[in-house]
C-alpha cells in the first residue's frame, strides 16, 4: 500500500490574489504600527524573514485603519507550479502610492511562504518614513514634491514593464499580465500629470495674489 501523500490542490489565480490582498493588508497594517512587525515576518520563509527582522526595514506611516481601497488588485505571474511574482499597488500617507513587490513559493505541505519582499515607495517616503511619523500635516505641506518623485516612479516603472512586453510574443506566459501592468502604469502617469499640472496651476495663482497685495 502507498503511503504517498497526493499532491497539494492547486489554487485558482483568485486564491492566489486573496493570498496576496492579505499580505499587502498585512505589511501595511505593520508600516501604521496596527500590529506587530511578527504578524509579517511569520509569513516568510525562514531567509526572507530574518533579512526583514532587522530594524529599519520597515518605515512607520500615518493613516488609521487600511480600507480595501488603499490595496489595489495584484498582478500575478506563475513561473511554476509552485511559484508566483507578482505587484500589488498600494496607498500610504497623504493618498501617494506605492507598491509591494513579491515571489510567493508553495512548500511541499502546500503552504504559501513569502520568499522574497521588496517594499516599493518613493524616495522623499523614504527620507521622511524612516526617521520620523509622516503626519497627514506634513504630507500635506510636501504634496508637490511626492507628487514629483511618485511621477519619476511612474515612469521608470513604466518603460521597465514597457520594455518587458517587447521581450515577450503574444500568448507567452505573463504575456497578458504584463500588457495589464503597461496600460496601468501609462494610466498612472496621466493621472500623476493631472496632479501636477492642477499643483502649478495652484502655485502661479498664489504668485499672482502674493503679487497684487505688494503693489
């Protein structure tokens, strides 16, 4: 009589994003200091974890409580059976965005371990998040400057996925996800352009009224 066990099911692509959903709601939930760093770390396998228990690794942020639309769908790409990369977009303080990017791998029980994390958030995030609380205050007074450094993002992300799909012929694996993530960066910079030109616009009529008052 055998005694091997059968093979662990195979979960949909919508399992997989649930999956992901959580871990995005989770590392978030750590960045506002709503539970503890360990709620994260026991998600990962053993080499991802102890590379992410170091301090610093995670910033603090303002925002209360996560709603589910500060946690975009994730794009996924299956390299294997048992493996998966994918991008979940994310919303931080002051309504910016960022992104968490990740390779989840099955174990031979089925359980789905976090084998690498990368924490995707523009520089002036980084500048202020990892040496102090950012308050929505202060965030609102740097708005122009987040705006900027999301759009840098933006585009370097874009041209990335942009000259990612070049590499790949129709019907290829990852071939549709990778189209998706080209029309939704391009999307993006349009929006961040929006922003930035409704800032300036902001900006020369203060100019003009600081102007007529000196008269």
């Amino acid at each position: 009589m055998s005694t091997d066990r059968p093979a662990p099911p195979i979960p949909t692509d919508e399992q997989v994003a649930d999956i992901l959903r959580f871990i995005a709601r989770t590392c978030l939930e750590v960045e506002r200091g709503l539970r503890p760093p360990g709620h994260l770390l026991e998600l990962m396998d053993s080499d991802t974890g102890l590379r992410w228990s170091k301090p610093g690794k995670l910033g603090r942020f303002h925002g209360g409580p996560v709603q589910d639309d500060q946690i975009g769908e994730p794009h996924l790409t299956r390299l294997g059976v048992g493996e998966v990369v994918a991008t979940v977009v994310t919303r931080t303080e002051g309504d910016r965005w960022g992104a968490i990017t990740l390779r989840l791998q099955a174990d031979e029980a089925g359980r789905w371990r976090i084998a690498d994390l990368q924490r995707l958030l523009a520089r002036s995030h980084y500048r202020a998040g990892l040496t102090q609380t950012v308050t929505p205050e202060v965030a609102a007074t740097r708005r122009p400057d987040f705006v900027a450094e999301d759009r840098r993002m933006a585009e370097a992300a874009h041209q990335a996925v942009t000259r990612r799909l070049a590499d790949l012929t129709r019907g290829a694996p990852g071939y549709r996800a990778t189209r998706d993530l080209v029309r939704y960066w391009a999307s993006k910079l349009a929006e961040l352009d929006r922003e930035l030109a409704e800032l300036t616009s902001r900006h020369d009529t203060r100019q003009q009224i600081q102007r007529l008052f000196r008269r």
